[in-house]
C-alpha cells in the first residue's frame, strides 16, 4: 500500500551520491579499423577525462594514463581533443594544452611545444608526417588568436597555414591527400549564424594554396563537412532554413536528401558529429525533430531514406567505418550508453553505460510532449514528467511543486532523453517541465532565430508560459513555482524572476546576472554573441541595462540559491556575488554555494553532490517541506 506523504517529502531511490556513483559523462567518439575510442569524464576522479578503448563488447582498456586528462580548451567549452587514425593515437593534455601521441607501449612523446597555446580539431597527414589542428594563440593576454595549423610529427615548428578569419574548425583532409576542407567564421557571429566552408589545395609541404569558398555566408550555417572515400565532400547547411545535407562534387552543389528536421548542431565545441559515410556508399544520418533523435540511412544516389528502428529518443557523437557505425544514445527510461551497430545485420552492441544505476521502471518519470501559445499563432514545445514514485501518494487535493529548466546556449535542445537529475526531483514529488524555449535547436532556423534580438524577453515568455499552462490544467501548484537554469539558462532564471511575478523561487548555476558585464568581460569565442541577442555594445548600452536583472533587483522579491565555480572564465563568479550582495542588502532569503577548482560546468563528483543538495535543502527552507533525506545545512540569509 502507497504511503501518504506531501509532495517533496518522499523518500527517492535516488540520492546525490546516486548521481556520481559509477557514473560516467560519455564525450566524443572515433572508429580506428574495427576499435572504437571515447572519452569518458569522471566526476570521482575530480572530473578528469580519460581516453578509453573497445575492440569488442568486452574488451575495454584504458589508453590514457592515470596523470593523463583528455580535454582542451579551446574556445573554453574544448571538443575535438583527440584523434585515432591508422593505428596511432594523439591527444591534447588538459594540464599543459600540448598535443601528445600514445606509443604502444603506454607511454607518450609530446608533438606539440608552443607556450600559450591551445589546440582542437586534430587530422593526420599520413603522407606528410604531420597534423592538421586548429590553432589558439594566448601568447597576447589582450589579444586571442585562431588559426588553421599543420604541425610536424618529428617535433618540428607548428607552421600557420591559414588565418585571418576570428575562428576556424573542421579542417577535413581529402582522401587522396591533395585538398583541405575547413569551416571559418567572423565576429559578430556565431557558427549557428553564418559561417563559410573553404576548399583549397595542399602542395607538397601541406601548404595551402588557390582557396576557395564553396559554400556559406552571413545568414547560412555549415556544419560538419565530411569526405567519401570517391572524394565527394558532404556537408550540413540551414540555407533552406533547416540543417539539411548537401553535396559538393565537381564544382557544384546539390542536396542530398531535404526534410524539416535538423540534422546539424549548434557548434559549441569542436568533434562534433551528426552522420557517417557507411561501406555502402550511404549515409547514416541523425535528425532531430519535436520528437526528439531519429536514425536513418540516406541512398545518396536514389535520394532515398531507410529508417532504422532503435530505442533511442537522443543521439549523438555518430561515426562509421565500414560496417560498424558507433554513436550514444538515450532513451527516455535508462542513461545514455556507447553503442556499436552492426550495419549489415542490425545488431546492437553496448560498449559503455553512463550509469551503472539500476532504476526499477515504476520510479521513472517519462517524458510528455506538451505544447502551447505563448504568443498567438506561435506554438513552444517543453517536455512534462509528471512526479513519480511508486511507494508514495500526495494527500487529497495537494499539487506538487513545478521545477521549470531553462536549458543552457540558449541555443540548446532539450531532448526528452532519461536525466537521473530530473528523476531526483520527481522520485521525490516535484513535477519538472523542461522547456525548448524560442532560440533552441531542434525546430529550424526560424524557430532559433525568433531569440535574435529578444533575449530575456521570449525566453522568459516561453519559460513563465509554460508553467502557466500546467497551472491551468491543474498538474502543479500555482503557489510553488520554481525555476533554475545554468549559465545562459541561469539568466533566463534570473530574468524570469526579475522581471515576473509568475515564480516564487529560483536556482542559478553559474547564472548571468549582468548583461553589460558578460558583454565586456567574457573570452573571445561569445564576446560578440549578444550582438543578435540583445543589441551592439556599447551602442545598445541602454538595452543591456534594462535586461539586466542585477539593474532591476528593486524588482526581485522572491528567494534565490546561486552555485558558481570559482574558476569560471566564462561566467566569471562576480556575476553571482554581485547578484548575491543585492539580494542579502534587499532583505531577500538568498543563498551563495561558491566551489573552488570548478569551472563553466561541474566536473567534481563532490561539487555535483553539494549543489544538487544545496538546492533541495533550499526548497525545503523556502517552502517548508520536509525531506526525507539527512541534508546538510547551508548559509540562506534573510531567512
């Protein structure tokens, strides 16, 4: 028999070690041959990221070393931090930011030896002896340079072989070794905006000569240009307002297969990858749609689409040789895992689970797709998981408490896939909305863009929408609303709570509270980012004040907590403090959650636990609800 308890007070399967515990944040993956390599991050391993290897459903091993963290930061947010090609194995050293190769043995020779310098993107020029690699020069503390790089594998000078351009990505070698593909673009955009794909050819040296553009321009984003072994190039392009792919061969440009649906990716980070060429000749594609991550194989010759029949709602990181193809993929009831598909049988593999986590299915919340009009003839989407547990039942007439998540980018995609985060807040009896505001991927490039311009504005709409359409369907508790959001989703929380009266609470994960100073105080890849989404800086000096929640906290009166790493280089931790100040002056319940050694994101597994308990032990002050859980109390001023 279900126990009566409020909502809130359950006691979840799920704690906050539950969240760390042999768990795994799974990063980008590659196929060498028939072995497939990833990078798995480790919150217990205060959130190092180590460099792993299957050669077989069985056969895993660690190809780093214990000292070894695989990440870079280039751009800040890193990607694109290791290659496997024809048997060797390189990759980029968190700590130093050089490029080193794994020998057989284990051990490592550095390639790289320039000071204050980062690298992504790496391709090997077997013929050559070199690599091709995205350069970012921080040798000028005022000035941060991108490039286009080739660097010998004999420890020789790295030589600049293009530049000029604010950023580069995706250089692409041709098979036959005569041309290099890459992807440029220039401030005030960002690559979801308008980029531009070039095309030049390589002369003995690996020096580029007679580039041209081939494709893209201010108002068309590419993405992930890729090479068949025929020496066609592929690649993404939103030109008919969607992500759809394309094909260069012979000096022209033809689609390949046209649909509404995205099969490209707001490009944060470098490695990313939404299809593959299989043995065949096709194309093995991820799009994605209102209904989240669909498979297919596209027929180039016959513009013709197979489906292919799996469980996953979410895929990501897809890549083919021959027959194998790998990805990760989520359903909405089990973590995501590294799976191995066997492209002439069918036949699924899994290689790594992100959580070891057993979830009986009567705990699961799964996911609705809910709609509705925040401005009319505009529909926004969000995702609805209803509280969940099967050992507990609410008192008669009680509604649960609504969690609202403003996703991060803003340009992010919230997906519907299983979230053992979002499964802590409903095990315990709140209900979550997960919205895909105006700005998010996944819809098109009309659907992104309605943010150009309105950011904290439409975002805010769609958020306080959302929670206004469960209210008014009766699902949740018009007198517990809460809403929490990192980094760009942390200023969508703030805005929201500032500038509506729809919320009584609020949670900022490395949050941005002042506008102005993100525009004059962040790294170079987002420093002309709000140019669209908010106006020219200084020029628009008076927009940036008037979305700025820090200018209007005379407007703010509902209760706060703020999580901030104090190592963030992107949201800098005065944004908080500055924020934190304000409140506790005001008289409003306020709480500051500040973790040394973090970053734009948590990494460290005790972090991971701190904040997520940090925020429950909030609610339960704010709200008076009872926990099931022992929680350590943290400092709420004003309460």
């Amino acid at each position: 028999m279900k126990k009566t308890k409020p909502y809130g007070s359950w006691k979840s399967p799920i704690t906050g070690k539950s969240l760390v515990q042999s768990s795994l944040r799974l990063g980008q993956l590659q196929i060498d041959g028939e072995k497939v390599v990833w990078t798995e991050g480790r919150p217990s391993e205060k959130g190092r990221t180590a460099l792993m290897e299957s050669s077989g459903a069985r056969d895993i091993q660690e190809l780093s070393q214990p000292e070894w963290d695989v990440r870079t930061r280039a751009h800040e947010y890193g990607g694109g931090a290791f290659l496997v090609d024809q048997a060797r194995r390189f990759y980029v050293d968190n700590r130093d930011q050089q490029i080193y190769e794994i020998l057989d043995d284990g051990s490592r020779r550095q390639i790289s030896y320039t000071d204050n310098f980062r690298y992504a993107d790496l391709t090997l020029d077997a013929k050559r002896q070199q690599l091709y690699a995205i350069g970012e020069g921080h040798t000028d503390p005022e000035i941060t340079k991108n490039m286009l790089l080739r660097i010998p594998l004999d420890g020789g000078k790295q030589v600049v072989i293009a530049e000029g351009h604010d950023f580069y990505s995706n250089p692409e070698l041709s098979p036959d070794g005569g041309q290099l593909a890459f992807i440029t673009w220039d401030h005030p955009d960002m690559p979801w905006d308008g980029t531009q794909l070039w095309l030049g050819k390589l002369d003995s040296e690996g020096g580029l000569h007679q580039l041209q553009k081939i494709a893209g321009g201010p108002e068309e984003s590419i993405f992930q240009p890729l090479w068949d072994p025929s020496g066609k190039l592929y690649f993404v392009s939103d030109q008919n307002g969607w992500w759809n792919i394309y094909e260069y061969s012979d000096g022209s440009i033809t689609s390949v297969y046209e649909m509404e649906a995205e099969f490209g990716l707001p490009q944060w980070v470098f490695g990313m990858s939404t299809y593959a060429v299989t043995a065949t000749g096709k194309l093995l594609a991820n799009f994605r749609d209102m209904t989240g991550s669909h498979l297919i194989q596209i027929d180039v010759e016959l513009g013709t689409s197979q489906k292919l029949e799996l469980p996953y709602t979410d895929i990501d990181q897809i890549r083919g040789a021959g027959n194998l193809a790998t990805f990760i993929g989520r359903t909405s009831e089990q973590p995501g895992e590294i799976v191995a598909l066997d492209l002439s049988s069918e036949e699924i593999h899994i290689l790594r689970k992100a959580s070891e986590t057993d979830l009986e299915a009567g705990y699961v919340s799964k996911p609705e797709l809910i709609s509705f009009e925040p401005r009319v003839g505009e529909l926004t989407y969000a995702w609805y998981y209803a509280p969940q547990n099967p050992m507990y039942q609410a008192p008669l007439n009680e509604k649960p408490p609504l969690i609202v998540l403003s996703h991060g980018g803003p340009t992010a995609y919230s997906s519907g896939a299983f979230s053992l985060v979002v499964q802590y807040w409903t095990t315990r009896g709140f209900a979550i909305v997960d919205v895909n505001y105006s700005g998010s991927t996944g819809f098109g490039r009309q659907y992104r863009e309605r943010l150009n311009g309105t950011w904290g504005i439409r975002d805010v709409e769609d958020c306080s929408a959302a929670a206004q359409h469960l209210c008014k369907l009766g699902q949740v508790d018009s007198g517990r609303l809460i809403i929490k959001g990192g980094s760009a989703g942390g200023y969508t929380t703030l805005a929201a709570l500032t500038f509506t009266d729809v919320f009584k609470a609020g949670a900022s994960y490395y949050g941005i509270g002042d506008l102005e100073l993100l525009a004059s105080d962040t790294h170079k890849f987002e420093s002309r980012y709000l140019d669209r989404l908010v106006g020219e800086y200084p020029q628009d000096l008076q927009v940036y004040q008037e979305r700025s929640p820090i200018q209007h906290v005379d407007q703010l009166d509902c209760p706060v907590i703020f999580l901030q790493g104090l190592d963030d280089p992107v949201v800098p931790p005065n944004q908080a403090e500055t924020m934190v100040a304000a409140l506790r002056d005001k008289g409003i319940p306020v709480a500051y959650v500040p973790f040394a050694g973090e970053s734009h994101g948590f990494r460290q597994a005790s972090t991971i636990v701190k904040a997520i308990e940090s925020e429950f032990y909030f609610y339960s002050k704010i709200f008076g609800i009872e926990p099931a859980d022992s929680l350590e109390g943290i400092e709420i001023f004003n309460l």
